[in-house]
C-alpha cells in the first residue's frame, strides 16, 4: 500500500503518536473504572463526597481529556509540517501525562507536578504553530530542517 500522497512520508509519526494518546487514554480511563468500583462512586457521579483520593484518580484523567483537544489540533497542524518535530513533542506530552496521572494517585494533588515536563511538549506544538501560521502567510522565510 502507497502512503497517503498529500501527506508528509514521516507524518506517521504524527498518527503513531496519536494512536499513544489512545493507548494512555484508556488507560486513565480503566483507572477511574477500577477506583469508581473500589470507592463505590455510581454513575452518573462524577466526584466522591467521601474518597479524595478517588477524585484524585478521576481528575487526572477529565483534566487530561480536557487538554487532547488542543494537542490533537496542534498536532496536526504541525505535524504537516514538521511531523517529526511534532511527533517529539507530542510523545513528550503524553508521557508527561502518565507521571501525571501515577502523581495524583498518590492521593497528594501536589505530586501530580511530577508530569510537569510535559509543558515542554505543549509548548513545543504552540511554538510549532506559530512557525506554521507565519510561514503559511509567508511572513517566515525560516526553514526548519525537522
């Protein structure tokens, strides 16, 4: 099978790092399964009146669904362009999201720190759609060999 001709050949990159995303998604989401059984905590309940560190695990992962957004758009956008470059800090993020998550479920909001690097990520794709959108109006001459 011929790749996709109107993407970049290494926007795989992109699509594997998106597919990671997946993989720690589900993740995070068996995790809240598991405590909601373990802390009792019924649908449709989002939080526990009774159990920290259930809402620990359960906001690990709603402020991880509430960030993918932009990570997938900014993903995308600069995996266009540079899918390699994007693809790095993608993977960085989402690893990041992983410390995150285990630092949370310590029960101490404050270990959930302990993903911070992930910023380093996010903000390597906000600096990479800077770059696209300059350079799309032709206001950047820069070439960026990644």
């Amino acid at each position: 099978m011929a790749p996709i001709d109107f993407l970049p050949k290494e926007f795989g990159y992109v699509v594997l790092c998106i597919v990671y995303s997946i993989i720690m998604n589900i993740y995070l989401t068996l995790q809240v399964g598991n405590a909601r059984k373990k802390y009792k905590v019924l649908y449709p309940a989002m939080y526990s009146k009774d159990s920290n560190l259930f809402n620990c695990i359960q906001r690990a992962h709603q402020n991880t669904l509430e960030q993918l957004p932009l990570i997938y758009v900014a993903l995308t956008i600069v995996g266009l362009a540079c899918p390699k470059y994007a693809a790095v800090c993608g993977a960085i993020y989402i690893t990041s999201r992983f410390s995150y998550a285990w630092g949370y479920y310590t029960g101490d909001p404050k270990k959930r720190m302990n993903g911070s690097y992930g910023y380093i990520g996010q903000l390597g794709l906000f600096l990479g759609m800077l770059y696209v959108g300059f350079k799309q109006l032709g206001c950047c001459d820069a070439y960026l060999p990644f």
